[in-house]
C-alpha cells in the first residue's frame, strides 16, 4: 500500500493501516493484509512550528513528516510522545515540538533530511516506510480566478478567490526514487484524506509521480 498525502489527513489514516501490516510478533492465526505500508508526504508547509525551522535552519517542513513517524510509531508510550511534546513557552522554544526539533538536528548532523527520517524511523520502530514526497526546497504559488498571483501554503490557505491553478516552485522538482519504486510495485494507492490544494495536488506537482501513478496496475482510491 502506497498512501499519499500530508497534514493530519494522512497521519489518520496511517494509524489505522498499521494496524493491518505483517508482524512477525503477532499469532499465526492473524493474516496481515499489508505486507509493505510506504507513506509519501508533502513537503510545502510554511505555517507554525515547520515553517519557523524552515526559514531559520533552511531544513524542509519536518512537522507532516514527525505526524506520520508518529502514527506508524510499534507503540505511542512515553519516546513516541516525547516526539509529539510542543513546548508551551521559552524564548524560541515556545510553538516548538520536540520531535520537528529531533528531525532538524538528524539533518544537520546527517547533512540529508532523507537519512534524517530513516533514522527516526528507526529509532521509533514504525511499522512501514516515510518518503518526503521530494528533497527539493519547493513552495506552493496558485493563480486565483481573478487573475492574481498567491505565494506559500499559508496564503493559498487562507484566500478565499478560487484558485484556478497550483504551481511548484522550482518547477523541476524530482521524487526520490524509493517512491517511484513503490508505486510501482503496489497493489493499492491512496490519496488523501487533506486539504486538496495544500496537502494532495502538492505531490502530484512532483516530477514523475503522475506518470508512475498512471502507469501502476494498482487500485486506486481517493479519499
């Protein structure tokens, strides 16, 4: 299964699935339905916490990404909910979650935001895989119907002109080829639940997956 998405949307869902994956830990009479859970994630947001790590550490948006890790997380006990503490006050600490904080510093350290969610995969034992659905440093720009231009995933959340099209930018934004791979191979793809313009179409602007979601055999359900 392939589940493509962002925002809390996705994390919800991701927690339910898990419960269907393969575990060599649970009795034989249980039949898994999932043998491989792969989550692709939107990496475009500018708001709260991630948008403050991305402007100030030049690091992509961690906070999408630390839901998911969280909701594919063996269990939710005291390390998984360390990983979802916000701070409540502190000069610079105050908004802050401890593991968008965890997920910068692995990326510093690591030099490679990819490594950085394989290891926190690790760490928290989660039952499936995390891609970001690009490496790339991309922020949304939509054309409303009036013909104005919008910049970032804040503003287009909060306009409220239609929006006639959606744009990343830099255009040329590439998947990591994990994911394509995993399209390939799945059976079923999901996108959604989320926002349309902000946590869905983002990932279909990324080079290469329309293609490899068109070419996939998979059933495909939106959501």
């Amino acid at each position: 299964v392939v589940s493509i998405g962002g925002g809390t949307g996705l994390s919800t869902l991701l927690r339910g699935l898990k419960h269907h994956v393969k575990d060599p830990s649970r009795p034989a009479r249980f039949k898994p339905v999932i043998t491989r859970l792969t989550a692709v994630v939107t990496v475009t947001d500018e708001g709260g916490s991630s948008g403050r790590l991305r402007t100030e550490f030049g690091i992509l948006p961690p906070g999408d990404i630390r839901n998911c890790l969280v909701a594919l997380a063996e269990d939710e006990e005291l390390f998984t909910k360390l990983f979802s503490y916000r701070f409540s006050n502190g000069r610079g600490l105050a908004g802050h979650s401890l593991g968008n904080l965890l997920l910068t510093a692995l990326t510093h350290l690591t030099r490679d935001f990819g490594l950085a969610v394989k290891v926190s995969s690790a760490v928290l034992a989660i039952r499936g895989e995390i891609f970001p659905s690009t490496l790339s440093d991309v922020r949304l720009r939509a054309q409303l119907t009036d013909g104005r231009w919008v910049d970032g995933e804040s503003r287009i959340t909060r306009t409220r002109v239609p929006i006639r099209r959606l744009h990343m930018v830099p255009g040329r934004c590439r998947p990591l080829p994990e994911t394509l791979q995993a399209i390939q191979e799945a059976d079923l793809i999901t996108l959604g639940p989320g926002s349309l313009y902000t946590s869905l179409i983002p990932n279909l602007l990324v080079g290469g997956i329309v293609r490899a979601i068109q070419a996939s055999s998979a059933l495909k359900v939106y959501i």
